[in-house]
C-alpha cells in the first residue's frame, strides 16, 4: 500500500463474510470478550483466536507484533481494555490513559503493517462531552468537554476512534470502530472497588438481602439517567457492524433508553429480593447527568436490542449467584 490519502468516502464495502475467516477476539476474558467469543460461535468461522496475558502483554509492541506475525487473523475485535467505575478512574488516571493508549495502539499498528482485513474497535459512551445535547449522536464527540471523573478512559479511546480512522483514511485499512453503551452480564466486574455501578448494585442488594439489613446504599442523589445495554446483545451487535458496516465514521451501539439510578436501583431490589429502602449517598460523586446515546445510525441498518433491562438484570444476578458471590 503507497502512502496516498484516500477518500474516506470511497472505501464503502459491501457485506463482510466471515465464513472461513480466523478471527481474533483482544480481551476474551472480560464480560465483552466472553460475550464476543460466545457470539462468534454460532458464526462459519474458521477459528476463534484468543490469548491471555501469559502468550501476549498487548502494552508492549515487540510482543504484539511478534505474536500477531504468528497467527496472521484475518479480522480482529478490539475489546482489551483497562476499564472501570468512576472511583477506579479517578484513583488512577495514569494507569487508565496510559495502559489504553498503548494496548489499542500496539493492535492497530500491528493490524495495519500485516494487513489485516477488518476490525472493529470498541469504544465507550464516556467519549462524548459531559453536556451533550441527548441523545447523543456520533458527530457529538470532541464538541465539548468531558466528564472529570473518567476522562482519562475516554481521551485513549478518542485516540483509538481517530487511529483507525487515520490508517483508513492514509493507506485504506478496513477499520471501523463501534461505541457501545454502559454494559452488564455474565462475566461482569462484580468488585465494589473498581466496578460500575450496575453490578455494584446486584452485589449491595445480595449481601443486604443476605444480612437482612434495613437499607441500601446507593452512590450519590439517585437522579442522574444512564442507558444499559445487555452484553449478548452488545456482541451481536458487534458482529452485525463487522459484516455489515464499512465506514469512516464510529457507530453507536446502544439501548435506547435510559433509567435514573434510582430506577435502576429499585429495579434491582425487585430482581434481588431485597425488602429494604434505599439510601443515597449524596456525598459521594453523581458523574455525568445524563448519557443517552443515539442508536439511530445502527438501527437504520437493520440492527435492534432484544433484552429488556429487567430481563437482563435477572440472567446478570443468576450468573452472579452461581459465580461470583461469596
């Protein structure tokens, strides 16, 4: 490939085919990565790639590009990631910016020197600005500032959006990047210290429910609306955009629809079991006041959720119970 610009307009494709093609799932071990591999499955594929730290520390260049020159995916999907809740990001901006910089960087680099035929990167709903107009449409990003809590998570994946889409636009490569909404279910980070807010809730609500304690406690005023989207549906969505989609632009991958923390809240009780009432923390942080994204883009192609929030609250608690609890 000579280094010429080319029309990011010109480089529509028609349906990707992953028949027979040897796909690379970055991060197969978190609840996204899970979920993907789980979804590939039922795909014509030739081979799922995984590995695990031991085999390759995508922070570190030499070893992706080695590992990557030895298995040779014909597609890959960038769901690696340092991720955490709003105390995680606050408590270690550094590891968070640094770490997510260097992992997406190394595969997309890697990805475009041997040719690879198509990725997806994933980003996050935290990449738009903190007052964005709701709900939240892709041309959105970069039009104001971001949330202070987590935007060292959110700058690494604005950089990771801008370097696939700057390969596309130099040199051609067939890189897209997809943003999903807040997520929860099977395979969640179920840690108080570090886990969003969604399986905190399942785990407080349990152990209350388990102490018979009178109340539960919930981060900040319980007003603040979130969108959550169930992960087998995030995956599918996936695989849609990477047979579906060859665009410049990032594509949104959201619910719909969103729900106070309180909702949510009360949502969870119901699914738990937990008699007790509610009680908000107003010292603790609210973070964005609302983040509704606009799934118009994805769903004028063809694609809809089909889990429900309740629906999806109760398989995430089941998975809980059998595998996480203490």
């Amino acid at each position: 490939m000579t280094d010429q610009a080319f029309n990011q307009d010109d480089l529509g494709r028609g349906p990707y085919d992953l028949t027979g093609k040897r796909v690379w799932v970055a991060g197969h071990r978190g609840m996204v990565g899970a979920a993907l591999v789980r979804r590939l499955g039922s795909e014509s594929v030739a081979e799922i790639i995984t590995a695990g730290r031991d085999q390759v520390d995508l922070t570190r260049q030499d070893q992706v590009e080695s590992w990557l020159g030895k298995t040779k995916p014909d597609a890959i999907i960038v769901a690696a990631a340092k991720v955490g809740g709003i105390l995680a990001n606050d408590t270690y901006p550094a590891d968070f910016l640094y770490e997510n910089l260097m992992i997406e960087a190394n595969i997309i680099k890697a990805a475009a020197d041997l040719g690879t035929e198509k990725m997806l990167f994933l980003g996050s709903s935290c990449i738009y600005p903190k007052f964005a107009e709701q709900p939240i449409k892709e041309e959105s990003l970069l039009t104001g500032s971001l949330e202070a809590t987590n935007e060292w998570y959110a700058i690494a994946k604005i950089a990771g959006i801008k370097l696939c889409q700057a390969y596309r636009k130099q040199y051609g490569h067939d890189f897209i990047s997809g943003m999903p909404t807040n997520l929860y279910g099977p395979y969640d980070n179920f840690d108080l210290k570090s886990s969003h807010v969604l399986p905190a809730l399942i785990r407080k609500a349990d152990a209350a429910k388990t102490n018979d304690d009178d109340a539960l406690e919930v981060w900040g005023t319980g007003t603040p609306k979130r969108e959550f989207l169930y992960v087998e549906d995030l995956a599918d969505a996936c695989i849609f955009l990477l047979k579906n989609y060859s665009g410049y632009d990032h594509v949104n991958i959201g619910y719909g629809d969103d729900v106070t923390i309180r909702e949510l809240a009360e949502t969870v009780q119901r699914v738990v079991g937990f008699e007790g009432e509610l009680r908000f923390d107003t010292s603790k942080p609210d973070g964005t006041p609302r983040k509704l994204m606009s799934s118009e883009r994805l769903r004028s192609m063809g694609w809809t959720p089909t889990t429900d929030l309740e629906t999806g609250i109760r398989q995430a608690y089941d998975w809980y119970l059998d595998n996480a609890a203490d």
